[in-house]
C-alpha cells in the first residue's frame, strides 16, 4: 500500500513538473516575440520577425493568434486600455462551424492539425480574402487601414486550416476608429467548402450563442459583434 501511494506521488509530482516546464516554455516563446507596433490609433504587428500577431485599437480592444498565450485554435480578447498587461487576456472565441445536413460541429481548438498534428486548428493572417496559403503565425499581416465613410478601419483577415468536416472557414476582423471597445467579426467560406448550417462562437460565461444563415459561397450576411465582457474606463 506505501509504495503504491509513493508511486502515486511519484507520478503527480513528475506531471506538475513538466506542466511547470511547458508554460515556462510557452511564455518564453512569447517574450521572444516583438510587440506590436502601437500608433495614435491602432495596434498592429511589427514589420520585424518574428512578432506578435495583434491587432487592434492603440486605446481599445485587441484581438490576437497563437502562439500568445492559451490554447491554439482562439481567437484571444486583450483589453489593455482597463489598465491590464497588454497579454492579459479577457475572453477567447473559438469558431464553431456545422455543416448542412449534419449534427456534428467543429471544434477548432480541439481538433487535431492536419498540416502538423498538434491540438488546435492553425490560424494565419492575411492582408487579402484571397491570400489562403499557410504563413508562419509569427509572421503576421499588418491589416489594412481604410474608410467606412469618414471613419477610419483596420481589416486583416483569419484563415483556418480545413476542419476534419472539410469546412474551410476565413474570417475578417475588423476595428472601427470610433468604437474602440469593439470589433466586427464576418465570416465566409473559400471554395470547396461544403455549404455550413450556422457557425458557434462560445463564451466564457457558458453562454452559446448561434449565428444561422451561414452562405454557402461569399461574404455572409452575418456580422458578429463582440463586445468586452468588462466595464469601459
């Protein structure tokens, strides 16, 4: 029975041990990487490499990719403008999407990578809907700045590798000059995708919430809005 329970102790200490090892070697990771670049108005990744795959208001809201702290396949929520540490994370949002004609749904944190058989789908970013080949995610799209009227956005675009039901889902993150809390999440699906039912966002509260319509083909008529669980300054 004693040396039972030693070995039990055994194995919980050498599990603490290499869990302790793995963040130490993912915030290394991340403490190598350049921050972005931080304007009068945006955030944006650096022109040096390897960086940071942020974007988002200089003032505001933030989104950011692995290999940022958390689990691969998220998007991540940053609110440093509370005062926060510009890493610390306020929410995740994973991308959720079923197909038509089938009650199973895509997880893209949980499924396991095609291109390199790690945990999560990958991510990449993109200055175009039409830049679908795979990028380092340290060597991220600046976005593109440009007007909605007088208004001035940051765009970039979110590819995500094919989910095991061969849906092929991009996404384009945009931030609005004059709502600095918030940023507007469409999306679409690439050619040879099939045709999704809707696409799952879940929250951190628990709460799911369904976004039906999902086109089979172009832009959807869906614009996610996400807007920080958390009181403005």
């Amino acid at each position: 029975m004693g040396n039972r329970v030693k070995k039990g102790y055994s194995r919980v200490f050498i599990l603490l041990i290499a869990l302790m090892l793995l963040c130490v070697q993912i915030l290394a990771q991340e403490q190598e990487l350049i921050p972005p670049d931080v304007g009068e108005v945006w955030a944006q990744p650096s022109d040096l490499r390897p960086s940071q795959p942020v974007w988002g208001h200089a003032e505001g809201l933030r989104v950011g990719l692995w290999p940022m702290t958390g689990p691969r396949g998220l998007l991540r929520i940053y609110a440093p403008y509370l005062g926060h540490a510009d890493d610390r994370m306020i929410n995740y949002i994973a991308i959720e999407p079923v197909i038509q004609g089938s009650m199973a749904r895509g997880f893209s944190e949980l499924e396991v990578s095609q291109l390199d058989e790690v945990d999560g789908l990958r991510f990449w970013s993109a200055n175009s809907p039409d830049d679908a080949i795979p990028r380092a995610p340290t060597d991220p799209a600046r976005g593109i700045i440009g007007y909605d009227g007088d208004v001035e956005t940051l765009t970039v675009y979110v590819f995500i590798e094919p989910y095991r039901s061969s849906a092929k889902v991009v996404l384009s993150l945009t931030f609005r000059a004059d709502r600095p809390y918030e940023v507007g999440i469409s999306t679409f699906t690439t050619e040879g995708s099939p045709p999704p039912d809707c696409l799952h966002r879940n929250r951190d509260d628990g709460e799911l919430r369904t976004f039906e319509n999902a086109s089979s083909s172009g832009w959807n008529t869906i614009c996610l809005r996400f807007l920080a669980d958390v009181r403005r300054p």
